[in-house]
C-alpha cells in the first residue's frame, strides 16, 4: 500500500510562547513585514509630473514642450519626400508628436477620426485651411500660439513660407486615424454640414 504524504499546509506547526511571538501591533501587515514603503524615497516618489486630463492641461504640456527647446530640437529632421515625424510622449489617452515640414509640404486635407488635439508651431510658419461655416478659411500659424481643434474638424496644415519650420502636436485620445479628403469631397462634405 503507497505511503500518502501529508503536505506542509497540513502539517501543524508548534506554537510558540506568547513571550517568542513577534510583537507587532498590526499583526502581519504589509507594513510590519516590509516596512514602511515611504521611508524609502524611490517607492513614494511626489516629483513626478502628473498626466493632463483636460485641455488647458493638454495646452500647458505643449507649451511646455515648446519650452523645452533642448528635448526636441535634436530630434528634429527633414525629408524632401514627405513630412518627418516622430513620436515625442505617450501618456494615458494621449500621445504627443514632433513634426517637420519642408517649405511647401503640406498635411493634405484630413480629420483626427475619433482625436481631439492641440498642437503649437516650435520654429517656422504653418498655415492652416479649414472649413468654416463660411466656406474654407486660412490662418498663419507662428511660434508661441497654441491651436486647439475638436474631433471631426477637417483641416490642412501646409508649410507656405520660404523656411522650414517644426510644430508639436498632441492628440487625445492617441491617434489611430487620419482620414484623406480630395478636394471635391471637402467641398461636398461642407454642403452637407
């Protein structure tokens, strides 16, 4: 007959007198085991930026980063094929990008699908063509301003001036899409609207 072996959950373990039992006062605790977790400064760190939630927190990181000109100025790169871009931060609901534009480039018109965003000019001019419920409307876009758009607003962002220039551009939430509008579809869907 095979000899059953008991497991250590069903052994029983001698006690111990009340004067050799550990004396804490929360019994066995997270604290009383580990120890306080915010005596130590890399577990219950307050220094950490906290992540935007709204849109004039939206507006203060892009004008921080705009600030910044040390964190992305090295990133900086241009393309004569195309627009260059990269990723600067993700936070939770959002994602900030870099871009660069060659005198001439231009976005094409589109929307940001389900993406509401911010975006600033770094160095450079942009020009900015939206529909309006006047028909298509341009503005400059020059360093130090601040451009908030909704979701669904259908825009194109062209480099008209002589010089290259670089924007920063933050959507919430991330941006998964970027709907193409031909010309005579922009002025359609304006009809309808």
């Amino acid at each position: 007959m095979p000899r059953l072996r008991k497991r250590n959950r069903d052994r029983k373990l001698p006690l111990l007198p009340p004067s050799a039992a550990p004396r804490w006062t929360d019994g066995l605790s997270d604290v009383s085991i580990a120890g306080d977790p915010t005596a130590f400064p890399h577990l219950a760190r307050t220094d950490l930026p906290a992540h935007p939630t709204t849109v004039a927190g939206y507006a203060r990181l892009v004008r921080e980063i705009a600030a910044d000109r040390a964190r992305w100025e090295p990133l900086v790169r241009y393309d004569a094929l195309t627009r260059w871009y990269s990723r600067l931060e993700t936070g939770p609901g959002y994602e900030v990008w870099l871009l660069s534009w060659l005198p001439g480039q231009s976005s094409g018109f589109h929307d940001h699908g389900r993406s509401a965003g911010v975006m600033t000019v770094l160095q450079g001019e942009l020009t900015e063509r939206a529909l309006t419920t006047d028909g298509e409307g341009s503005r400059a876009l020059a360093p130090g301003g601040v451009r908030v758009f909704a979701t669904g607003h259908l825009h194109e962002m062209v480099n008209a001036a002589l010089e290259p220039a670089v924007s920063v551009h933050l959507y919430t939430p991330g941006l998964v899409e970027m709907n193409q509008y031909p010309a005579a579809t922009r002025r359609d869907r304006h009809r309808v609207h």
